[in-house]
C-alpha cells in the first residue's frame, strides 16, 4: 500500500466529528496506547483499564496476527486515515478507528478501534480497546 496515497481513504479525519481542542488529546492518547502495543506492554494496557474487556494474551494475540510485519509508532500522516463517529450527544464519547503502520509496509490493512471518552476535566482523553483487524 502506498502510505503517501489518498486514492483508496474514505476517512476524513478526526476533525470531521472531534471538536478541535480535543484532536490533540485524542491524538496522544492513541499513539500511547498504540506504542504500549509496539513495547508490548499488555498488561500495562490491562492494568491501567485501556485493554477494555480484553486481556493481556488476547492482545497479544491480536498483535501476532501482524506477523512477520512489526507494528511501529502512529507517525502523523496516520491521522488523515483516521475516523471517529459520536456515541452520544454531549461530545463526550466516539468510536474511533486508526489505521496501524509497520516496518515493512508502512500504512497497514489493520485497523485498530478505540472508544474515547473526555475525562471530567473536559480537556483529557482516554482510550479504550474495541478491536484490531485487517480491513
């Protein structure tokens, strides 16, 4: 796949449904969880509630599946193949799906989903896993 290439995006952004303030918030989070992924620090991710109903194996598993392909860092050009749709009206709450990138291939056909939430201080933003999965 050609990372640089917008021909085959029918993703808009994050902007399209993240108020603007909080893209940053969102953005970090995602890549934090993403590189916890890349260290494989799963159980981190279970610890810290972000691994959601998963566990640590079924994590690892879901990273295996990339194999031979090494899961790296979100660089920035992730972002403009992202997506969020909002899950309630308060704009507190969206699904959120991001392409993973590998050493190999650059923008992957895996996806990873993400439920993110504002935190009460209205300007944080934590993840939580849904699901990884080739397109």
């Amino acid at each position: 796949m050609d990372a640089t290439s917008n021909s085959w995006n029918s993703r808009r952004g994050l902007g399209r449904e993240i108020p603007s303030p909080l893209i940053p918030a969102l953005e970090r989070a995602i890549q934090e969880f993403v590189h916890d992924l890349v260290v494989d620090n799963f159980e981190g991710l279970v610890r810290d509630g972000r691994a959601g109903e998963a566990t640590a194996e079924e994590l690892r598993q879901s990273v295996a599946r990339l194999y031979p392909r090494r899961l790296i860092d979100l660089p920035d050009a992730a972002w403009q193949y992202a997506d969020a749709i909002a899950l309630d009206d308060s704009n507190t709450l969206w699904h959120v799906l991001v392409d993973l990138w590998t050493a190999e291939e650059g923008r992957s056909d895996y996806s990873l989903e993400v439920t993110a939430t504002v935190l009460p201080n209205g300007d944080d933003v934590t993840v939580t896993f849904e699901d990884l999965h080739m397109l």
